[in-house]
C-alpha cells in the first residue's frame, strides 16, 4: 500500500531535520578547527598523513572529527536523496531543492578539498562557510517543506508590508557578515584592534590590512544590527506572529552576536568563545532564513504541489531547438552588452600588460553570471510574463521548457560563474558578480519590481556592474574610471527601459507592474528621460580628463551623445510611440558604440594618444 503525502512526509521529516542538527554540528567544529589552528592537523585529502586514521595530537584529532562529520552528512544526504529520488511523493515536492542540495553538497566538498590543498587561502575558507550556510538553508527549506506537507494544512499567504524587503535586506547582510567573519578568523585579524569599540582609542583608523579587515567585520555587524532592529519593529507592526517569533530570537541572536564579539576582543579571543561566537552567528544567519522563509514563499515555490502524473507533459522538441531555448533564455543580446561594457575595464586596468588567462576568465564568469540572472528573473516572472504580448513567447511561459529545468539552469549559471571567477580571477571579482545576480534575479524581480515605479532606477545597479567586475579581476579593487563607467550605464538603464515602457503602454498596464510612465504617465516620464540624458552625455565624457581614454572615444562619445540628447528631445516634445521606439533603439546601439569606441581606443592606447595631440 503507497502511503499518503502526509504519513511520507511524518517520516521524512525527523530524518531532515536530523540532518540540518547535523550540518549546523559540523559548521561548529569547523569553527573549532579554526580557532584553535588545527586547519592543518591533517595536511593531505582525503586522508590524514597517509592514512585513513588521524596521528595521535590534538590538531589532528580534531581535523579529522570535522572530516568525519562531513562524511556523516555525506552519506545522510546521499540516502535522504536516493529516497526524494525513488519516491513519487518525495520528489514532487522536493524535486528541485534535492538538485539545489546536490550540487551545494558538491561544491562544499571541492571547497574544502582546495582549501586543504593549498594551505587555507582565506577568500576559499570564507567562500567554504557561505556554501555551508547555503547547505543549511536548502536543509531548513526541505524540513519546513516537510512538516508543511505531512500537516495537510495550505500555507497560509503572508501578510504584505515593509518588513518582507526588510527580511531580506537583513539576510543578505548577515551573509555579507558571515564572509566577513571567516575573514577576521583566518587572516588572524581578530586583535587587530586589542580595544572595542575602538580601535586603538580611535573610532576610524586608517582602513588597511588586519585593522581594515577587523573594522569592516565590525560596521558590518553594527550594520546587521540595524537592519534587524528595523527588522524586528516592521514586523511587529504588520507581520503574523509564524514571522514575529523568529524576528524575536534574531533580535536575541544580535544581541549576544555582538556582546560575544566584544568579549572576545577583550578577553584576547579564546577559542572556546570564538567558536560560540561563530555558532551564533550561523544562527542568526539561519534565524533570519527563516523569516525570509515565512515572508516570502514564492522564493521557495512552495505552491507547486502537483504531483508529476497529474502535471501537463511538456512538449517534445529537436534537440536543436532546445539547445536554443535555454541559450534563448540567457538573453544572448542583454550578455553580450554586458560582456562589452566589461571589457574596456580590462583593458585600461591592465595598462597595455594584458593576461589573457584573467580577461577571459573574467568576461566568460560574467557572461554566466548575467545569463544566470536573466534565467531566474524569467522563472519567477513566467505567470506574468503569459499575459504581455512582448513577453507571451519567451520559453518558459510558451511551454518549450519547464520551470524546473529553468531553476535548474540557472544554479548551474551561477555556480559556474563563482567558480570561474573565483578560480582564476579575484575573490572581489566573484563576488560583485554574484551580488549583482542575487540582486536582479531576485531583489529586483521578486521585490523591487512591484514596489515602487522607480523599480527601473534601482535595479539598473545590476545591469552596471560589469565594469566593476573587470576592474576587480586584473587589480583586485575597484578603481575610479570602473566607476565612472558603472555610472554611465547607471544612468543610461532609465532611459533606456522607459521608452520601451511608453512603448509598451499597455502591456504594462495588463501585467500591473507599476512601470514609471504606468504610475505618473507619458508627460513626466518624457522631461525625467531628457534630465537622464543631460546627466548621462557629460559624465561619458569624464574619463577623458581622468586619463583613461583618449581621441577616439572622445570624438565618439560627442557625437553618440548629441544623438541621444535629440532623440530625448524629440520625446518629449511630440511624446508620441514611434519617438520612444526610435529612443529605446538608438539606446541600444548608443552603448554598443560608445563601448566598443572605449575599447578601440584603450587597444590603441588613447590617453597616450591625447598627450601627444596636447604637446603638439
């Protein structure tokens, strides 16, 4: 006899949350293992001196608990998986989280191999504790999912409010924090300021080496603070006491996170009180998860319990066509504009000593990372994207590919993308870019879309990172011409979206996305392109005088620019369709042009140029 969703699930719930027990045990001995210095106690993977038990010290011993622990996991998650993957009931609704779990699990073991392998770098340490973290969420999804399932009781819908963008403001900054923490830890920057709060009697010192590290770890968890103690009011205010409770302990959490910090400082960081203060950390992190849980569920897809015989099949495709699908959903065009605008960073960062290995890895690292973006804002947006025209045809919501290949594709995007920026670039590079793709794939489309009709403004911050990215990838930092192009793409992304929006009008207006032009109509929206614009011209013009660019892009820059001022003009003016076409057009191939005029130029050497013009 099958046994019902709900008797399954009673069953399989104590096992997974036996399992998150069990990945929150093995952060805290990893913890142990830094804190004391026994990071190397086994010096070789997978095993320790050469064989498969550890040598008789401490070091050892406990380096060799924490690799036991992990094989426990391991082998935990590979027979719960083998379970979701036999049973019909379990993978209907845990499918595409078994995936997600999968392949963190895979990369959780790479990590850790790279960083015995090559003696603890700290940026790979710090990456091994945010996969960890992200192990652990996919764990709590998968138990919540299941206690979910085996009370037969539908979710009951939150309750909109401020504290929603709230949660998930706070959740990333407590996973900013949690990299930031294993910095501090591994670069043995723990007492780089012996006093607290300040840091040698002074509240700002100078922000290099350990001290910089140790005062970012700090503003970063006065920031968490904030954030949750804005958290904590919102819901208080709005939210169902299923999020208020959890509100409630993160509140707790913060608390001690930081009289745990201070008294660690001042009592010259034993590591009994390194390890709490990590342990609580983490669960904090996961406190906070689970209110970005409760708040939003589409994140979570937890409306989708049709089981796989009761789903509509999908249609069966050549093999041709669904190769372009999946490329089509990329948005080849939006990737090769973002590839571009990274590229001329590379080049000027690089001063005419370009590495071949660093500018690839950095243009391919990015290219995965818009791709993978692009393929998460067309998963959570495929109900909305079936009732606009321009949108009605795109492959998830034309039925060509289904919306768990799409989850599934765009993981795998991303992950690739770390992994390459990480590997052959820089830890800065890797990170600017997956923060841009959490930004757009999921701030953006699931928030900041629907909230507010400066949604366009904002979430150009994603669109215009590429430059950063490239600059971050040859020097490690981000210097000011990279900014100057950021913010040429900043200001460029307005005008840009928003004769499309005039254009489509009503399709906007169907989907009920409150879209500029939607919210204070055609006029306003025509005299704030034409202000965009006025700001936009002059600012291309600036990496001029700063010395990273030269004749060529000048000249180019001018004219694209007076283009693009009388197109904006002519908007407002007749502020009619066919002028925001013709705008929406010519914006697109103002920054084809405008990049491709920069990269020429640095190619030529354009500042050099512009000094030899000066001196004759």
């Amino acid at each position: 006899m099958t046994p019902t969703p709900s008797l399954l699930f009673a069953r399989f719930r104590p096992l997974a949350w036996l399992v998150v027990a069990l990945v929150f045990c093995q952060v805290v001995v990893g913890a142990t293992v830094r804190a004391t210095g026994s990071g190397m106690g086994c010096p070789d993977w997978p095993l320790c001196h050469g064989g498969f038990l550890p040598a008789p010290n401490f070091a050892s011993v406990l380096e060799y608990s924490h690799r036991a622990v992990a094989a426990l996991v391991t082998w935990s998650v590979l027979l719960l998986g083998m379970w979701v993957v036999w049973s019909d009931g379990l993978r209907a609704h845990l499918g595409r989280l078994g995936f997600a779990m999968a392949l963190l699990l895979a990369c959780l073991i790479t990590f850790g191999a790279v960083t015995v392998a090559y003696d603890m770098p700290p940026a790979v340490v710090a990456c091994h504790l945010e996969l960890a973290a992200l192990f652990l969420c996919t764990w709590l999804t998968i138990a919540r999912r299941s206690g979910e399932v085996a009370s037969g009781l539908p979710r009951a819908l939150p309750r909109p409010g401020f504290y929603r963008l709230a949660a998930l403001v706070a959740l990333g900054g407590a996973f900013v924090q949690l990299f930031l923490g294993a910095m501090v830890s591994v670069s043995h920057a723990g007492l780089a300021c012996p006093d607290f709060p300040s840091c040698f009697g002074m509240a700002l010192p100078p922000l290099v080496g350990n001290v910089g590290i140790q005062m970012v770890h700090r503003f970063g968890a006065y920031t968490v603070a904030a954030l949750v103690a804005v958290l904590v009011v919102a819901a208080e205010l709005r939210a169902a006491e299923a999020v208020r409770r959890f509100t409630r302990l993160a509140a707790l959490l913060v608390v001690l996170q930081i009289a745990l910090g201070a008294s660690a400082v001042l009592m010259k960081i034993p590591a009994w009180l390194s390890v709490a203060h990590m342990a609580n950390g983490m669960a904090l992190f996961a406190t906070l998860f689970l209110v970005a849980y409760e708040a939003f569920p589409r994140f979570w897809a937890v409306q989708d319990r049709t089981l796989p015989e009761e789903t509509p099949a999908m249609p069966r495709l050549p093999l041709r066509e669904v190769l372009g699908c999946y490329y089509q959903l990329t948005k080849p065009a939006i990737v090769l504009l973002v590839v571009l605008t990274g590229l001329p960073a590379i080049l000027i960062a690089s001063r005419g000593e370009v590495n071949l290995v660093i500018a690839i890895a950095a243009l391919v690292g990015t290219s995965l990372a818009a791709g993978s973006a692009a393929v998460f804002n067309q998963y959570f947006e495929r109900e909305r994207d079936k009732v606009m025209v321009r949108t009605a045809k795109r492959p998830i919501p034309s039925g060509k590919i289904a919306p768990g290949h799409a989850l599934t594709f765009a993981i795998t995007l991303g992950v690739l993308s770390m992994v390459v920026l990480l590997g052959f670039t820089t830890p800065l590079a890797a990170w600017i870019a997956i923060a841009s793709l959490f930004f757009y794939g999921f701030f953006y489309t699931l928030v900041l879309k629907d909230a507010s009709p400066q949604n366009i403004v904002v979430g150009g911050v994603a669109g215009a990172t590429a430059p950063l990215i490239g600059w971050a990838a040859v020097t490690g930092q981000v210097g000011l011409p990279a900014w100057i192009m950021f913010m040429i793409i900043f200001l460029w992304t307005p005008p840009h979206f928003w004769a499309l929006a005039i254009f489509k009008l009503d399709d906007y207006v169907a989907a009920r996305i409150p879209m500029f032009p939607v919210v204070y109509g055609v006029p306003a929206t025509a005299r704030w392109i034409v202000i965009y614009a006025l700001m936009l011209v002059p600012l291309t013009l600036l990496l001029v005088p700063l010395g990273a660019a030269g004749p060529i892009y000048m000249f180019s820059a001018t004219l694209l620019g007076l283009g693009f001022l009388w197109l904006s003009g002519m908007v407002l003016m007749q502020q009619r369709k066919q002028d925001a076409v013709k705008l929406f057009a010519y914006s697109i191939m103002y920054t084809l042009a405008l990049f491709t005029a920069l990269t020429v130029d640095a190619m030529a050497g354009g500042p050099h140029m512009l000094a030899v013009l000066a001196a004759r």
